[in-house]
C-alpha cells in the first residue's frame, strides 16, 4: 500500500464517519458497501474496455493498418494509467469497509436472476394469446 493509497483511505473513512452518531452503524456500512460496489463496477467496465481496445489493436495489426494501431495504442497506455487508479480506488473503499464492519471482508454479491417461466406455462401462454 501506497502513501497515496493510506491518505486515500484516510480521506474515505473520513467522508463516511461524518455521518457520526447514535444508531449511524448501519448507514456508515451502508455507504462503504455501495462504495465497493461502485468501484468494482468501475474496475470491471475498465477492464472490458481495455479488452475491446487490445482487441481492436491485434485486428488492425493483422491487417495491416499503421494509423489505427498507433491511435489505439495511445488510447491503451492512457486506459492503463485510469486502471490503477480505479485498482487503487477499490483497494481503499474494501479496507475502509473492512475498518467500518470491524473486520468483515467486502464480497460483491452474485447477480439475482428472475425466476425461469416453466416451459408449459409459456406455451400455455401463446395459445391463449394466438390470433
């Protein structure tokens, strides 16, 4: 851990500690999990435009193409540098949770997925509807 990233931290637990007070437990771990949340996404949607951007960089190196791969490859190095500071952000927001919940780890939670139509329901359902 950086200097940067204990002062980031330091910073952080202070936002959420502002709202200080009695029965303020479940608010101020509220706020540091939503925190973890934001963050996580932030990484995962960097990580996959990077990902499409080194795509697009082998697709215009295979054909041949100077001008695109010198325009993406800038773009890459730029991403890079916003991928460790949002790897950095996510460091801090899952250890001011870990301070806030008196050790508890930070876990993203699975995606909730709507309950599956049985087959026969929805076959059911177009016979009814049918013209």
């Amino acid at each position: 851990m950086t200097n940067n990233t204990s002062k980031l931290i330091e910073l952080k637990l202070a936002v959420i500690q502002y709202h200080d007070g009695d029965q303020m437990d479940y608010l101020q771990t509220g706020i540091a999990r939503d925190a973890c949340y934001t963050s996580l996404n932030s990484l995962n949607y960097k990580k996959k435009q990077m990902a499409d951007a080194i795509s697009d960089y082998e697709t215009a190196v295979n054909e041949g193409r100077d001008a695109p791969q010198m325009r993406i490859l800038s773009m890459i190095e730029r991403m890079e540098v916003e991928l460790e500071e949002l790897e950095e952000r996510h460091f801090a927001d899952c250890a001011v949770y870990t301070i806030v919940t008196d050790g508890q780890e930070w876990e993203a939670q699975p995606k909730r997925r709507a309950p599956a139509m049985k087959s026969d329901k929805i076959a059911a359902l177009k016979k009814r509807v049918a013209a």
